[in-house]
C-alpha cells in the first residue's frame, strides 16, 4: 500500500496531489507539465515535497510536519525511468545484479537467471546496453527494477522512448508481469490508451492537482468536470441548462439524461462520439426523443473507425461520431450526407458547470 | 543504427570534405611539418651523438629522472584525492560563487609559471605568514622536494579538474537516480556508476595533469630552486645542461627521454580510451 498527499511549490507552479494505490495498478494520467512525473519522483524520494506525508508498505518515509524524510535508497522501491536508463558500462547481467549487493554470488545468479527468464532476455546477458535495442534494453532496466524485493514499482512513462509495436509487446509484458507482481504500482503517463489498458484506478492531474481519482470505468464513464472529460478524450462537451426532471435543453434542443436536474441550473453535458448513433427514419415520421437532423461536414477516415462532423440542420448541437467501417460500409454513409443523430440518454453525462 | 548514422555521415562528409580538402591540405600539411621536423631533428641529432646512453646514466641525469617522476606522481597522487571531489562538486553542485570558484580553479592554466612561481614563494616562503609558522614548527617548504610537489601541484592539478568537470557534466544525473532507487548510496553509488562512466575524462585529465607535472620548469625554478637530487627535476636539468660544459648534446639527451615518455603515455591514453567506447 502506497499513500501520497504531497505539496511543493516550484516557482509559481503549485503541486498539491494525493491518492493512495493498494495491491493495483494506479496511473497518474495528464499532459506533460501538469506535475505527474514530479509526483513520482516525490514518491520515491527523489524531490522533497514542501509539506504532506508519504506512507510505503505502513512505513512512513515523509512527512513533513514530523520532518520524516527517509532516503531513496531506503525506500524500497523498484522505478523505471522514461529515459532508459541501464548502466552503459555495465552487461545486461551486471546491470540486472547491481542492486543485489550483500547477496552471495550463488544467490545472484540463481536471481539475475529468474529474471531473465520472467522479461524473456535470456540470450542477452553478456552484451552492454549499446548492443541491445531500446525494448530489450527497457527489460533489462524492469528487470533490475524487480531485481530486490520491493514494496512497490513506480513507471514514469516507461514506454514513452520505444517504437509503437515495442510499446505494446512491453505493456502486455507488464500486464502479464502484474498478476505476479502483489505490490503496488504506480504508472504516470500521457497516452490516453496506456492508461486505460493499464490502470485500475486513474488519478487524472492537471497543473498540479488532482481533477479525479476513482476506478477506470468511472472516470472514462463519468468524468467529475469539463476538465476532466476533455482530458480524457470525450470530444461532445456541451453547456446545457436544467429543465426539472430529468431533461436538459441545449442548443434548443430538449434531450432526456439518466440522472435528475434541478430546473434552471447551469450544467455541462458530455458525450462520447462513439456513443452518437446516426439513424434513418422514414419521411414524414415525427422526430423520436433525444433526436435532431444534422448534415456531415467533414469525415476523417482512421482505418478501422471513421470519425464524422455533424452540424446541426435546423436546432440541435454540433457533435463529432465515430462509427466503425462496417457499419459505415452497411449504412452507406459515403454516399448519404444527412442523418438524424440520437444522443442516448444513458450515454449523455451530466456534470456541474465548471 | 548508430552504424547506420556514422556512415551516412561519413559518406556525407567525404563528399564535401574533398573540396575543401584540397584547399586545406598546404597549411595543415605545413602545420605538421612545423611540429614533426624539430621532433625528428632532436631524435636524429641524438642518434649522432651516439653517447646518449652513457650520458643519462651519469648520477645528475639518474637523480634527475627519478625525482621527476616521483614528485609528477605524488602531483597527481595529490590532485586526484583532491580534485575528484573538487570537479564533481563544480559540476553537480550548485551554489554561491561557483561561477567563480570555476573560474580560479581554471587561473593556473592561463598563468604564467613564473607568476606561480613567485606567487607560492609569497605564500609559503620562509618570511611569509605561513612560512615562517611552519619553520618555528620544524618545516621548511622552499627549495625543498616538497617544494617542487607543490609547484607542479599549482600548475597542473586545473587540468585534471576541469576535465573530470566536462566528464561529469556530460553524465545524465538520471543514472545516479537510478542506482539510488536501487538502495545503493549516494557514495557507492559515486564509484560504481559516476566515476566509472567519467572513466574517457578522468584518465585524459591524469594523463594531461602528470605530463603538465613533469614538465613544470619556471613555478618550480622560482619557489623550489635548482638543488641536484633534491629540486632539480628533468627540465631544470636541461636548462642546466644546456648552460654547463655538455652544453646542448646533454639537453638533447634528456629531451629525448621526455619526448619518448610523453608519446608513449599518449598513445597509451589513446588506447586504453578508445578500449573503454569500444565495450559500450
């Protein structure tokens, strides 16, 4: 178990985040800048926060009102660098070994040789970091990383320096690793896909504080702000006022959501765009609830998926969809420009304006 | 990859280096001459001296041959204890005044020995403060072997820290990060991970620091003097020779020594050097 509940204050940029990781994966997810890495990096006592309390395994290593500041290298953690970082003038065995000072040589070697077969880099031992490719060399690194027993492992963005294919053979690496792992590990990144292939719960930060910290689902399902849909990739926010009940009106339009609204208040609706469903309807039929006609404006084609731009005809909002190539291939949507856009209303999520 | 990228550069290079090539070749051809002819002068005028043997077994050559190398040794023996702190702290540290302290540390290359010379006679001669402090306390620094450590000291120590400085900038903090996070200590860390990676600067800097040692004359003229067996180092005794009745085929003698010595370590450094690039 990992708790964190840090502030430092870096010239005029403010950090002041908290959230705590049990036996799971946590991701620190937000845009570079916005104080992630530096999180990390307090968590492993490689930045002095200026106040708050960092508790490892029941151990408290800071806090600031105590003036308990234990060092990294008592922490007890395994951490892997964005920049790959094994010893160059070291072998991939003499690397994976360096931390397993006090051990006898049988120890060792039995040890260096388990881990080896775990990151499957057997054949590797011998050569230096300059001989190995960046994947090869972020296995070696992860496992130097698990080389001791730790108590937790901290990745800063530890995929971010390799190619695409690498980058997803080495997070199905650590998904397969992590069902062994039972300790928490903390994972900061910016990519929207790795964090949620990779995360139990998501601590969504931006310019130094916590927007959101609740269970993947919650998150991409019910962003807590405007800010926090954004960042994770909803591209239908729109500003919608209350009409009692359980509807909402915007852009003239009056759509049914799943939650009550007070009548009058000021509130952001979101909707993802692959939740926007296009449907024919026969001519002269009355428009069905949660209904408006729109026109496509523009389409992106993105191989499996296509992502269209609908402005409205008549009332109703912009919105972006996005439909897989078969369907757009059955619906015929390259040759039939206008369409009525449903917005479902268990898919239409409600927030306090912001 | 990286293959790849030299190669592609050296075919870019080739191509427009054999224009210029033409156009450079007279004054870098001169420039080289200009070094390698007095070289090869003084190994030929010794060849027809055929007496250089006899002449640097003679006691004078002998003493001053072994107190060159053993005061130039305990120079950098001294400079290393001291500068490899020093260095490290100029290139992690930052703190008040370390512009500065980069600076002075950097002075004595750009100093005229002489100056130094005269300088550390100031400082630690026998009328000086600390001088004569050491006297009443039984030590005498000038015109002592001691002495002549000390100006080699002044004069040769900046080169070694400033190229363990340059060495140690150029090492990403990250690996010292990373072994800390490992549970090794910031000291061990310091000799498993930062000296060794500084290994290419610390061994050039050595190199230069004990070759500028050996060669130290006018610091070590002025603040030690020119006592047989005690100060005189090998080029006091060439500029003795020189003046005495062996006159110049004495000096070539024990010039060629020091020119001998000085390619060899060169050479040496090169390889060991490029030994170190070739395992990573």
């Amino acid at each position: 178990m990992i708790v964190a509940d840090i502030q430092k204050r870096l010239g005029t940029f403010e950090l002041d985040v908290q959230f705590d990781a049990d036996h799971e994966t946590v991701v620190l997810f937000g845009r570079s800048g916005s104080g992630k890495s530096r999180t990390l990096a307090a968590v492993a006592g490689l930045m002095r926060p200026d106040s708050g309390r960092i508790a490892i395994a029941g151990r408290t290593v800071y806090d600031g009102a105590s003036r308990i500041d234990v060092a990294p290298q008592q922490r007890n953690l395994g951490l892997l660098f964005q920049q790959i970082a094994v010893f160059p003038h070291m072998t991939a065995d003499e690397n994976i070994a360096y931390p397993l000072t006090g051990w006898s040589a049988e120890a060792r070697d039995r040890r260096v040789r388990e881990l080896k077969e775990l990151l499957r880099i057997e054949d590797l031992g011998a050569r230096y970091p300059a001989q190995l490719s960046g994947g090869q060399q972020q296995r070696v690194a992860l496992a130097r990383a698990l080389a001791r027993p730790v108590d937790g492992l901290l990745l800063d963005e530890p995929f971010s320096a390799l190619d695409e294919g690498l980058r997803g053979d080495l997070r199905a690496e650590l998904l397969r690793l992590r069902s062994d792992l039972d300790v928490p590990v903390i994972c900061v990144t910016h990519d929207l896909r790795e964090a949620h292939l990779l995360a139990d719960r998501i601590a969504v930060i931006e310019a130094g504080r916590t927007l959101q910290f609740a269970p993947r689902g919650e998150v991409f399902q019910h962003p807590a702000s405007r800010q926090v849909a954004e960042l994770t990739g909803v591209r239908n926010i729109f500003a919608a006022r209350g009409l009692g009940g359980s509807r909402v009106e915007l852009d003239g339009v009056a759509f049914e959501v799943a939650t009550p609204v007070a009548a009058g208040a000021t509130l952001d609706v979101a909707i993802r765009s692959e939740r926007c469903l296009l449907r024919r309807i026969e001519p002269g039929e009355a428009l069905p609830p949660n209904c408006f006609v729109a026109e496509i404006t523009s389409e992106l084609a993105f191989g499996s998926t296509y992502t269209l731009r609908l402005d409205p005809v008549g009332p109703g909002p912009t919105v972006e969809a996005e439909v897989s190539s078969h369907p757009y291939d059955v619906l015929g949507i390259a040759t039939r420009k206008r369409w009525v856009v449903e917005l479902p209303a268990n898919d239409l999520h409600v927030m306090q304006a912001s | 990859m990286t293959d790849m990228a030299a190669s592609r550069a050296g075919g870019r290079g080739s191509q427009r280096v054999w224009s210029l090539g033409a156009l450079f070749a007279s004054p870098a051809l001169l420039f080289a001459a200009f070094v390698v002819v007095p070289l090869l002068a003084l190994a030929l005028r010794g060849w027809q001296d055929g007496q250089v043997a006899d002449r640097l077994t003679s006691s004078f050559v002998l003493h001053a041959l072994q107190l060159s190398f053993v005061t130039s040794t305990l120079s950098l023996a001294i400079a290393l204890v001291f500068g490899i702190p020093a260095a490290y702290l100029l290139a992690r540290a930052r703190f008040p005044g370390y512009r500065l302290l980069t600076i002075i540390v950097e002075l004595p290359m750009v100093l005229p020995p002489t100056v130094a010379g005269v300088a550390l006679l100031v400082a630690f001669g026998r009328r000086s403060f600390i001088g004569s402090t050491l006297d009443e306390a039984g030590i005498s620094l000038a015109f002592s072997t001691t002495a002549v450590v000390l100006a080699q000291l002044f004069v040769s120590a900046p080169f070694l820290v400033r190229s363990l400085q340059a060495g140690f900038e150029a090492i990403d903090p990250t690996f010292e990060d990373v072994s800390r996070t490992l549970g090794i200590s910031e000291l061990r860390t310091f000799f498993r991970v930062t000296l060794p990676l500084a290994r290419p600067a610390l061994l050039s800097g050595a190199v230069l620091c004990w070759t500028r040692a050996l060669s130290e004359l006018g610091a070590t003229l002025i603040f030690a003097g020119n006592f047989e067996g005690r100060t005189q180092t090998m080029p006091l005794a060439i500029i003795t020779a020189f003046e005495s009745n062996a006159g110049l085929s004495g000096a070539i003698a024990l010039s060629l020594v020091l020119l001998v010595v000085a390619l060899v370590l060169l050479v040496a450094a090169r390889f060991v050097t490029r030994g170190h690039r070739g395992a990573l």
